[in-house]
C-alpha cells in the first residue's frame, strides 16, 4: 500500500495539505489508487487462503495430523458443497480422499475469485482457516463499501463517479483495512 499510496497520492496530499479549501484534486490519481488498492486487499485475500491449503496439504503428505488445527474445515465443506454423504463405515484413506477433492475445490474458488465484498471475503476466509464464529461482520462491511465504490470507478468514467474522496480520505480508509485485515488475519 505504502507504494501505491508514494505513487498516486503523495503529490495529491501534499497539495490538499497547503491548500485544503481551494484544493483541486487529481481525480485519476486517487481512482488509480483506489482501483490498484483494491487489487491488493484482493491478492492478499487469496494468499492467506493459499497458504492455508498449502498448510494442510503438506501436513496430509508428511501424515501429520490435520484435524484439530483445521476446525474451520467442515464450514468450508459447507461452503463449497462438495459433501458426500458419509460412509456407514469409518475410513481414513477417504477421509483424506474427500480432503484432497475439498482442497482442489478450494483451489478453484480462489482461482475463480473475482473481488473482496462480503461472498468473496466469507469464502476466502473460512478457506484461510477461519471459522464462521470468526468472520467479522465489520471488515465485511468496509470491504462492501469499498468494493461497491471500487465497481463504480471500474464501470463509469471518473467524472460520471461520485465516490472518489479527497486523498486524505482515501488514504485514511486504505489505512484503516490494511489495519483491519492485519487484526483479523494475525499479521499486525
């Protein structure tokens, strides 16, 4: 973010900083930002779903258990509606059967993947490892937000857009996902 934010709106917020009230903003600029920003959050939403199925199927291939770090598994099963009904008997070799299919159908979720509003973020994060109970409702809603104004800017012209902010504001909400994404996943 920090790249993007030297890049697209440095020069925006030193201007708005001298001259607040008769600022002119570069509105391309911040689009551009808010447009590669979006970009970001949607790649890192992918990785953490990555590494977590990297994580598991590691653990299968070296036959270390699996279960107890993974409670989130059944709510991706859910998820992804890929459940058979059990067998009558117990088998180990199929549990890991139905993982592995369970993980390729992960795979393909986050291939097919195509933004961070509340489906997108709800899939990738139960396949990161998160569980239902976990899923925040608040970084659901800022990234709704931020996702819908991300869609207007993609679809319509800048000038035909009404949701591109001063930089100050934009940077303060980058700011602030990036903060919650950190909380959320761990890596704060």
């Amino acid at each position: 973010m920090d790249q993007l934010r030297r890049k697209f709106l440095e020069e925006e917020l030193c201007k708005e900083a001298q001259d607040p009230f008769t600022f002119d903003a570069d509105l391309d600029c911040i689009a551009a930002f808010k447009l590669l920003f979006h970009a970001e959050i949607e790649m890192f939403l992918e990785e953490k779903a990555k590494e977590r199925i990297v994580q598991i199927e590691s653990a299968i291939s070296s036959n270390l258990p699996w279960q107890r770090d993974n409670p989130h598994i059944f709510a991706m099963q859910s998820l992804l509606c890929c459940g058979d009904p059990l067998p009558p008997k117990f088998d180990h070799g199929d549990l890991s059967a139905r993982l592995t299919a369970l993980l390729g159908k992960a795979k393909a979720k986050i291939a097919e993947n195509n933004g961070i509003k509340e489906a997108s973020f709800v899939a990738l994060s139960l396949i990161a490892g998160k569980t239902t109970e976990e899923l925040s409702s608040t970084i659901t809603a800022t990234l709704n937000s931020f996702g819908s104004e991300r869609g207007e800017i993609a679809h319509k012209s800048v000038p035909r857009t009404r949701v591109v902010n001063g930089p100050s504001v934009e940077s303060a909400t980058a700011t602030d996902i990036v903060k919650e994404l950190g909380i959320y996943f761990d890596v704060v």
